[in-house]
C-alpha cells in the first residue's frame, strides 16, 4: 500500500478513535465531493453518530473502502441498519452502507474562522438533501471550474 494511501488509513483510525473517546473532533474539508456547501480549507466540527442524530439533509462521516468519506444523508433505514448518502458536488449516490459504517455526524461548519450557520439550519439540510440528486451533475462539473480558477 502507498504511504499516501496507508496515511489516510491511519488518520481514519485515529479519527475514529479520538470521537469514541472525545465530545467532538474538528478536521479540515478536502475534495470537492460535496461543493458548492463544503470547500477545501474549511473546517467541520463532527460528534458521534448515533440513531439520534441521523437525520436526512445531516452531513454524516462514514468509512468506505476503509477511507473516510463526508457525505450528506439522505436516507436512514433503521429498521434494516443501512444509510444512503450522497456528496452534494458528485453525481451519483454512493452505494448503501451498513449503519455500522458511520462513525460521525458534521455538528458546526467553519470557514476562515467563522462559523457557516444558514446551511446548518435543519429546514436548509432538509432542503439541499432532496435536490441534491438532481443537482449532481451541475455542481459536479461547476466544482471543477471553480478548482481550476478559483481554489488557492
């Protein structure tokens, strides 16, 4: 395994780790997967997961392919365990995941120090929740655009 790979590997574990033992870890947003809403350089403020706070439009932190992953919610099925999510700035939703997946729910939004407060409101998280699968393919490409000539 590559030392970049095995890295993000390790910064998962102890991600993991750190959230069973602390209230909250704040990490920094990298990728575009779930633009216009989350930027590369932001920081978010994750709490543990539990059934109480999986709730649809919430920006859930989940292992795939043993890297984590920070998409929103759209689906929570606890009758089965299972959660759909998807990032806001991809275009399709990533393939149903067993609840045990999900280590983190994204609880305050940061950038350049302050606090994003509208796309935390739960009305707003609702809202993007169900149009995000049909804005994928203008924020995917859109994403792209704005890496290209915008991002530092």
């Amino acid at each position: 395994m590559p030392s970049y790979n095995r890295n993000k590997v390790l910064f998962g574990e102890t991600f993991v780790a750190m959230l069973q033992k602390e209230h909250y870890v704040d990490v920094p947003v990298y990728g575009l997967s779930m633009f216009p809403f989350y930027l590369p350089g932001d920081t978010v403020r994750v709490e543990k997961a539990n059934p109480g706070n999986l709730k649809k439009g919430n920006v859930i932190v989940f292992t795939n392919k043993r890297q984590l992953v920070a998409h929103r919610l759209l689906k929570y099925d606890a009758e089965n365990g299972t959660v759909l999510a998807k990032g806001d700035g991809l275009i399709s939703k990533d393939r149903l995941l067993p609840e045990e997946n999900v280590h983190g729910v994204v609880i305050h939004h940061f950038r350049n120090g302050k606090e994003k407060i509208f796309i935390n409101r739960k009305g707003v998280k609702r809202i993007i929740a169900n149009i995000s699968p049909y804005m994928g393919r203008f924020t995917f490409y859109a994403g792209r655009v704005w890496n290209k000539f915008f991002s530092m």
